[in-house]
C-alpha cells in the first residue's frame, strides 16, 4: 500500500528555517507535522530538531539570534520558562504564564512568544469527545505544559481544578496565579485520582519503562477521562492502564495534532 504521508519538497537556498528544541528531542513529532503544514500554505519553511541540554540552551539561543534564516522555534521539555526569558514580546497568555513554547521572529531580529499547549490539550479533549466544561480536573505537572493546561482548563469552565507535583513550590506558585483568574476553584491534589472526571499527565513520568506511573493507577474508574502529554511512547502506561478499566482517554500525539494550525500560523507570523 502506497504511503498516504505527502512527501515533503527538499530544501533549498531559500528556504526558511524553524527549530524544535529540548531535552530529549527524539520523542518529538513536530518537525514533519509543522514542515508539511507550513508546505500546504505555500511556504518554502521546514522545522529541524536541535537536541540542547540546559547547560547549552543560552549559547544556542545567542547563535538562534544570528541565524538571519531562521524565522521561528518551538522549545519543549524542559526549556519553555527559558525560551519565554529570551522573548522581548509576548501573548497576553505567554505573559500571565511566563512560559513559551513557540517564538517567532519580530522586524528588529527580537523573539515574539505565545504559549499554546492548553489549547492543544482542551482542543484534543474535545476532539475524543470530552468537553471539560462543568468538570473535575486532576492534572498532575505544573511546569511548562501542565501551567498552560492548567489555565487552559480554567477558561475552558472545569468546575474544580486540583495541581499535583513534586515540587510544592512550583506547584503552589502556578495555584497562586490561577486564583486571581475568575472561574474554577483551585487546589493542591496529589496523586490519587479518585472523584474526578478528568486525569491529565503533564508530567514526563511514562517516556521511560522504568518510570512510575504518575497517578494511582488503582484508582481510576470506567467513568474517567484520562490523558498524556507524552507523544512517544504514544500510548503511556497510564494510557493503557485507562484503557484496560475502559476510560475514555487521548494522548500526547493527539495533543499536538490539536494544535498543529495554531502552531503553524502563529510562527508563519498569523
């Protein structure tokens, strides 16, 4: 059977470069879904994967400055703090989060940034049929990601929103912005899913075999709607603990599908 994936045209001279970049980067699958759909608006664009550590991320960001071909980036794991830093300009939402996960480039070579993982995560809610609105939320991660979730999660109209992480401080952080938003009542949760309707993983827990599973996984019920963010592997060991108790679930690669469009259109300067 031949292969429905459009072939995507080589690069040439004049070809305008994007990067994804983070620690790891092999997991991603942003650079062919991006490049085909910068190609399908007419545009000689194509985003590449630069595997950067923290240690090397503002020695990267300087020579991103110099690059007179490179139009936008989009960070993932774990530079979407740093990146907002490196931006003279910002989204209202990117702002109120301090995060970025997409740059593009201003007149005067600077770095505009927006935050659009939440809408990713909501939009592929709905997407499997879900709609969070009304709904009790457990999201567990409050960093890059889960922060964009979790506001994306308040403005959707979730009744209630209960943040877990390790890390208290960051987590009691992102429920002390969330409070001034009007809406949703928010509150440290833990790891226990019980009496909710909504699970969602912002965490890295699951891209290894090895890792443990970041919610009781004994806890889950059939009425659960559960999701990732990881997008390899594609189906998590939370995922398929969901499954096997049929919950209703979406995964990381969902996720980025959801928000593919406003990727593309917010690096092609829409």
């Amino acid at each position: 059977m031949a292969d429905p994936t459009p072939a995507l045209p080589a690069p040439d001279g004049a070809t305008r470069l994007h990067l994804v970049f983070g620690d790891p980067i092999a997991q991603v699958k942003a650079p062919g879904g991006l490049s085909r759909a910068f190609a399908a608006q007419g545009r000689n664009a194509m985003l590449l994967p630069a595997h950067v550590p923290a240690a090397g991320l503002d020695a990267f960001l300087r020579g991103a400055d110099a690059l007179r071909n490179l139009d936008g980036m989009v960070a993932t794991v774990p530079h979407k703090f740093a990146a907002f830093r490196h931006c003279a300009t910002a989204t209202e939402r990117a702002r109120f989060l301090q995060s970025a996960n997409v740059l593009r480039r201003n007149a005067d070579g600077t770095w505009h940034g927006d935050m659009t993982d939440g809408l990713g995560m909501v939009g592929a809610l709905r997407a499997a049929g879900f709609d969070p609105a009304g709904c009790r939320a457990l999201l567990v991660g409050a960093g890059g990601a889960g922060s964009a979730i979790a506001l994306a999660l308040v403005e959707a109209g979730v009744s209630s929103l209960a943040l877990h992480d390790a890390e208290e401080a960051r987590r009691d952080a992102l429920l002390q912005k969330l409070a001034e938003r009007d809406g949703a009542e928010v509150r440290a949760g833990s790891a226990d899913p019980a009496g909710f309707d909504l699970v969602v993983n912002a965490t890295p827990a699951g891209m290894r075999p090895e890792d443990a599973l970041p919610v009781l996984a004994e806890r889950l019920e059939a009425r659960m709607f559960v999701a990732d963010v990881i997008t390899a592997p594609e189906e998590t060991p939370l995922l398929r603990a969901a499954r096997a108790l049929s919950c209703g679930t979406q995964t990381g690669v969902g996720m980025f599908v959801a928000q593919v469009e406003v990727i593309a259109d917010f690096l092609l300067g829409g």
